[in-house]
C-alpha cells in the first residue's frame, strides 16, 4: 500500500506540473510575441535537451560518452525528435552492451 503522504506528494506534483503547463497558454492566449519571444521559445526545447544530457560530460562511463557523441552527431543533423529518439536508443544498447 503506498504511504498517503507520498501519494499525497505525488498527487500534489502533478498538479504543480499540469499548472505551469496551462500556465503559459492562459498568460500569452490573447497576445502574439514578439520576433525575440519567438526565438526564445523556439529555443526553449533545445536548451531542455541540453540540461537533460550535461550531466553526461562528466560521466566516467565510456556507454554515456559514446551516446553522447551519438547525440551531439544527430543534433547536428537532424531535428529534436529524431535527435532524442537516438540519443536514448544509443543509451539504452550502449549501456546493455558496454555497461
């Protein structure tokens, strides 16, 4: 049986999460950005990827090292999604064969 107080918390996440997902549409629903707004929130996914797999320039474990060369490869390449979607792939064989 999970605790109430986790559940608690968890439930109470999810509604922080779902809050500043909708948060964003309320605040800017009736006005149109900017050409500098624009160029940040188009950047925005990219800089979340990035924060996401920083941690992995520091790893000593050579599978992250080579799925993060894999990742910088496709980033240059490719767009977000086909980036991501190899980027994990490349983690998940790489540490099972590698370690």
């Amino acid at each position: 049986m999970i605790d109430p107080v986790n559940l608690l918390t968890i439930a109470l996440m999810a509604v922080v999460t779902y809050l500043t997902r909708i948060g964003g549409y309320l605040v800017l629903r009736n006005r149109t950005l900017g050409p500098s707004a624009t160029a940040v929130m188009e950047a925005a996914p990219g800089c979340v990827l990035i924060s996401v797999i920083a941690p992995v320039f520091v790893s000593d474990r050579p599978a992250d090292l080579m799925a993060l060369a894999v990742t910088l490869l496709a980033a240059t390449r490719l767009s977000m999604l086909p980036t991501v979607l190899m980027g994990v792939t490349s983690a998940g064989i790489l540490r099972h064969l590698i370690g």
